[in-house]
C-alpha cells in the first residue's frame, strides 16, 4: 500500500493492515500532519474489503508522545493566542480517535516506549492493545498547567474513574504491568515478542466474520453509551439482524455439522 514519511502502511495477506509511526524525531507526536495522515488511514481502511484488522504501531523509543507542543506554541502568535488554531487541532484530534472507534475493523495498539498524553489517548481509543513490558503510559497535562481533558474522555472509558483519575492529576507514568492490572491494555509481553504477541491476537480475529466483527465493535459502544433497558432492547434488535445474515446460518451450520465455517463476510 501507499506511505508517506510519517505513516507507514502494510497489508499483509491476512488482511492485516500495519500502520506504523514514524515521526521518531518529534517522538510520534500527533501534529497536524499526523492526525492528517492518520484519519485518513482509517478512513481508507474502514472502506478497503481486503482489511480485516488493523494494528497501529510506531518506530522508536516513544509509541506517541501527544500532541505536538512546540507547533501548538507557534500558534499562539496569531492575534487571538491560538484560540482558532487550538480549537482546529483539538477537533482534528477528537476526530482521529472516534474514527478510530467508528472504524468498522478491530484496532489493536502495539505499544513500545511511552505513549502519553494525547498518545495514552490514542492507545486507550483503540479496542485492543499489547504492549511491552517496558512500556509507560501517563496523562502528564498537569505538569504543564493543561489537565489532560480531551485522554480523559478515552482513558475514562477504559479504567476505573478512580485509576483514571489519579493518573489524571498526579500525571505520573504507569509501567506497562500496572496498565494491564487497571484495563488500560490487554496484555503486557517482553519487547522481544511484542510484534508476534500483536501479531497471533490480530490472526485469530481476522479469521472471523468481518460482517459479524463490524456488527458486535459497533454494537459494543452503543449500548456501553445507553441505560440498561434501552440497551437490552438495543442489542436485542441487533441479534435479530445478525441471526438473519449470512455468516450467522453459515458459522451455525458449520457448528452443527462440526466443520470450519466459509465466511461470505456478509
């Protein structure tokens, strides 16, 4: 597949997509280049059939060190103090990460390094991650005299509100075992076997339905949004339609008849 500089992309023949980092110099850190490059990613990924999983990863010490401080500085030049530019970047950013959860293919983080910030954010926005166990996440914000409000939203979805909360006002890193023991990533693995460990999860989902992964990813965070009634009746509706596809008489019949199944994706 096509790459710029600063996003790498790889499709594999399992219908494994590979988007890599590599701003290693700025750390990974989400300028507007990067969001740039990473909406459209998934954008160009949600739609391509031959996708059936996606791992984001990253080059160098940092998986993502947030957003780009220095060009977010250059903004406050502007005759408002960066007001417009702020709002524009925060948008892009908030963007990036419903994408990411909109994105009808499972995301899985694979993180080395230090993901904080904005990049704890992006890792706490995908559905699955892995990281080595020398791996450190932290919302460090008040350090600087900017709470970490918008990784609130992600991190606070993934952890307890008192694990989020002391990460969010005491800023300190989190090692990677301490992350898998608060929810924040599935599971924690020696550097040297992260890139299979991310590699084996991401086989074993893309051997599934797409057309039943895209239903259960999308249905998992409406009704985590909802009451529990309207929930209930939510998922409901959504078994109903999914017992009347494709995949589900085949993958049924399949069980029945104790054979594989033959996904149609559909």
């Amino acid at each position: 597949m096509q790459h710029s500089d600063i996003l790498l992309r790889d499709l594999d023949g399992d219908g494994i997509l590979r988007l890599t980092l590599n701003d290693v110099l700025r750390r990974n850190a989400l300028s507007e280049a990067m969001l740039s490059e990473l909406g459209a990613a998934f954008a160009e990924a949600g739609a391509n059939p031959s996708v059936r999983v996606i791992i984001l990863a990253a080059e160098g010490p940092a998986f993502c060190a947030g957003h780009d401080l220095k060009e977010m500085t250059a903004g406050r030049a502007a005759p408002d103090r960066g007001r417009a530019y702020f709002t524009k970047v925060m948008s892009m950013c908030s963007g990036v990460m419903q994408a990411i959860v909109n994105c009808p293919k499972p995301v899985i983080a694979e993180v080395t390094g230090i993901a904080t910030a904005a990049g704890c954010q992006l890792v706490a926005s995908c559905d699955l991650a892995v990281a080595a166990d020398s791996a450190q996440f932290s919302t460090p914000g008040v350090h600087i005299g900017l709470f970490c409000s918008t990784p609130m939203v992600a991190l606070s979805r993934n952890v307890s509100n008192k694990h989020a909360m002391e990460m969010l006002l005491t800023g300190d890193m989190t090692p990677a075992a301490r992350a898998a023991e608060i929810g924040l990533v599935n599971r924690v693995v020696p550097a040297e076997a992260l890139r299979e460990a991310t590699l084996e999860m991401a086989r074993k989902i893309a051997s599934k339905s797409s057309m039943t992964l895209a239903t259960g990813k999308r249905a998992f965070y409406a009704q985590r949004e909802m009451g529990l009634a309207d929930a209930y009746d939510y998922a409901s509706n959504v078994m109903v339609e999914n017992m009347l596809a494709r995949d589900a008489e085949e993958g049924i019949g399949a069980f029945i008849e104790k054979r594989a199944p033959q996904w149609q994706d559909q």
